[in-house]
C-alpha cells in the first residue's frame, strides 16, 4: 500500500463506488465525506471495502486538510453530485488539479448556473426564483409563458419536477416542494419556476483537462408523462458521433462548460435541443449517474470512468490519446425499469427473464431484492436501469419490446 499514490475520493457514492473500486487496483484510496450524515439510500452504496481512511469534513475541516497535506494525494476527485463542492475546496487548498471553487455553487445550484451561463453569453432559459407562492404567479403571469417546470434549486434525480399549465398546477407543485428537505440533504427554502423548453431532450458526457473537453458519449432521452403530468425517463439511445444535431450540440455543451469553469474531471449534462437551437437543463461536475464502462468499452472503446482516473494522472495518456468526440462500434439503449404497482421487487426473476434478451448486456438494480416498489414517477422511483447493446439497432428494438412485455408482468 505505501507505493500506491493516494488518491481522495469525496462522497463516493452510487457511480463513485465504482470509480472507487477502479482507483482501488493502482492507487490508496482516502475517502472524505462533505456531510456528516449521508441519506441512507445512498450511503448504502459506500464501498468502504477499498477504503484506507475514511474521513469526515465538516466540523473537521482543519484537521482533515493537515492530514492530507501529510499525504501528498495525486488527485481530489468529486464521486458524486454530493461531493462537488468539497471536492472543489479541498483540490484548491491542496494545490491540486480541479475546477475554480468561486463557482462551485453555480455548479450545484440550478438559478445561479443559469445566472452564470446567461452572464457569460451563453443562450439559456427564462426563470426566476422566489419562497412566495404569489410572486412565482406574478412572474409566470408577465412572462407570457404557456407551460413553466417548477423544481428545487438544488436536488438530484428528477425529484419534485413537474410541468404546470395552470396556476392550480403550479401551486400544487409549489406546496410539493418548499420546505422539503430533499435528496441533497438540503431543505427547499425557495422554487424555481422555469420557461418550458420543447425539444427532444440530450445527455452529454464529457472529461475535461486544463480547459480542453473530451466528449465520451452522447445520448437521446425518450420520456413519457404520467397521469400526474409527471416525466418519466423511458430509455437513452446512444447517438451515432456523425448524428447531424451533434455538431450544435456538443460546440454549447463546450460553452457551457467554458461558463461554468468546468476546467478538470468528468461532468453529466443535460439539455433541451429546441427550434431556437440547444439549451441546458443542468450540468453536473460529476460522472454520469448510469456510467457503465463494459457497455461503453463495447460501444466507443472507452468509458467516462476510466478517462477520469487518467485525467488525473500525471500525464492523462489515454485521454490525450483520445478522439475529442467519441466513437460508436455498437449500439446501445439504456431503459430505465417502470413499477406499476406494489410489490416486493422480485430482482432475480426479473434479472432471470431478462437475460434471454438478445440484446442483454446488464441489470442494474437501484433497490435490493424484496424492497417494496412503488409506481415510477421519478428516476428515485425506478427500481433499475437495463443497458442493451448490439451491432443491429433492429436487435435492441425487438428486446426493448420483449422487455416492456417482462415488466409489465412481473413489475
């Protein structure tokens, strides 16, 4: 272990435990928490296995950046949305590569970044923000907007969004949200009402050194609305790199980037392509919530996790070495599981009957066996994502509807 270069992971929860478990082969992992009571749903998913320390920051901040200091990590590195902030300062104090802490909260909260990108020149929503029922009407009504989406400002997982047509709607979603302490551990002291963006919907994953952007994969949202005017991720399809909208795509995502001084690491970023051209929806400093390196290292030959850990290596050889944006050798759908009622979640019947799928490449459960579903509204709702991959694109059609058939029997 004292030959291993220190590596400090903050927050490495959901996707950061496989970053974690990656960093673990080649290096000495020391974990930082940014709070110091993670929610249990995800605290749960720590793989403090490959933990050498695991620290906690708050109320310990002094003590834990001597210690580190004494360390001499290579890199601080943000596992999770939870972590950005943190993850930030403490790269800035250590005199380690990572993104300008000045703008650590307009990568978090979802007002500011508008603020900031709009600022910056780069095209964005209209919205306004406010912890009184009365001045969000007031606003919707001189706007001259249709549809508005009221949200947190500051959440994870397509928690308490919805899409409003009627002041009705929006006070409903008001009461919905405020005062809630939400995913981040963070109460809803204000909402944010926001221009409803029509378009089809994009996620961007990207790596970005010294200020230049490596574009790893780059997928097409399908979403359906529930009874409760609620949207619902039905499936990503990767997009093929010479897709014609990828081009004006990819050339905002790098402005947003540039505006939000995402300079180092992985972000996630998600955007509406609309008749005046893209616009953002949210970017995170973060890996993807679904990376999944075996079925991205069969699609494009590489993958958003294992190009972050390069990226912080000395002299990020592989990601150097790599195309600016991505290539497709194969295809892929990730669909995300709807429950339609309740029930015990039978995990290994479903993994069962889903392996016969031609297009089969992997189950990933976001609750254990047995966990009582509840009928999908939100992402946090969706008891698992299924990535399908083939050559033929006919292939994964076939097994996404064999799929849908699996899961209304079983879910």
């Amino acid at each position: 272990m004292s030959g291993r270069p220190t590596l400090v992971l903050v927050d490495a929860l959901t996707t950061g435990a496989m970053l974690a478990r990656m960093a673990a082969a080649d290096h000495r992992i020391v974990h930082v928490r940014s709070r110091a009571r993670l929610p249990e749903t995800f605290a749960a998913s720590l793989p403090t296995e490959v933990f050498a320390e695991d620290l906690t920051y708050p109320g310990h901040a002094e003590d834990v950046l001597r210690h580190l200091r004494a360390l001499e990590p290579r890199a601080v590195i943000a596992a999770s949305e939870f972590g950005i902030e943190v993850a930030d300062d403490l790269a800035s104090r250590l005199g380690l590569r990572g993104n300008d802490p000045a703008l650590s909260t307009a990568r978090r909260d979802k007002f500011r970044m508008m603020e900031v990108l709009a600022a910056a020149g780069v095209p964005t929503s209209r919205q306004h923000r406010g912890s009184d029922l009365a001045g969000l009407l007031d606003w919707w009504r001189a706007s001259g907007l249709d549809r508005v989406v009221v949200k947190p400002l500051d959440s994870a997982g397509s928690e308490d969004v919805y899409t409003c047509d009627t002041e009705d709607e929006v006070a409903a979603a008001f009461r919905a949200g405020i005062g809630k302490t939400n995913l981040m551990l963070s109460a809803n002291e204000e909402v944010l009402i926001q221009e409803h963006l029509a378009g089809d919907e994009y996620v961007v994953n990207s790596v970005s050194r010294d200020g230049g952007h490596w574009f790893t994969d780059a997928w097409i949202s399908r979403k359906r609305v529930t009874s409760g005017k609620r949207l619902v991720y039905d499936y990503e399809d990767l997009l093929a790199p010479n897709a014609p909208e990828l081009d004006g795509i990819l050339s905002y995502v790098g402005e947003v980037l540039d505006g939000l001084a995402v300079t180092d690491g992985p972000a996630h970023t998600e955007l509406i392509l609309t008749a005046d051209g893209p616009r953002l929806l949210e970017t995170g400093a973060r890996l993807s919530g679904l990376a999944n390196p075996p079925a991205l290292h069969r699609c494009t030959g590489a993958d958003q996790v294992t190009l972050t850990l390069d990226c912080h290596s000395p002299d990020a050889e592989r990601l150097r070495g790599r195309p600016r944006r991505y290539e497709r050798h194969e295809s892929a759908r990730c669909v995300n599981l709807l429950a339609h009622r309740e029930l015990p979640l039978p995990a290994r019947a479903l993994e069962e009957a889903l392996r016969q799928l031609p297009a089969f490449q992997s189950i990933r459960f976001r609750k254990p066996e047995g966990t009582l579903t509840r009928p999908t509204v939100d992402l946090n709702s969706s008891p698992g994502v299924v990535f399908l991959v083939h050559r033929d694109p006919a292939e994964i059609e076939n097994s996404y509807k064999l799929l849908r058939e699996i899961e209304r029997e079983l879910l």
